[in-house]
C-alpha cells in the first residue's frame, strides 16, 4: 500500500472514530452541555426596536 493511500485510510478510520464517539454519547457537542435552551434577543442593528415572545408565544416588536 503506497503512502497515499495509508493517509486517506487513516483520515478515513479517524473520521468514523469520531462519528461513533458522538453518536455513543462519549463526545458532546457543547451546545449539549446545558438543559436549558439558549435564550437570544432579536433587535435591529442599532438597538432601537427588539422582539418579545408573551407567555401566550404572540411576538412583538418594541421600542426601546
């Protein structure tokens, strides 16, 4: 087997390592590290008017 062909086995073989690390849950994303989901603002880009989701999940827009 020529060295070319052992390099891209190898990249091969590490990428499927880590496939099946991930999937057995050995290695996390970092984005699975917490329970609670990412809370984000949505605003214009000078900050002048920003998005509120209600309890009820109806969406407004406000100035601020």
């Amino acid at each position: 087997m020529d060295l070319y062909t052992r390099i891209v086995l190898t990249i091969i073989a590490g990428a499927l390592a880590l496939l099946v690390a991930q999937n057995a849950g050995i290695l996390k994303a970092r984005a699975d590290e917490g329970d609670a989901p990412a809370k984000i603002q949505l605003c214009n880009s000078d900050g002048t008017f920003c998005a509120h989701v209600d309890e009820t999940g109806r969406v407004s827009v406000t100035k601020h």
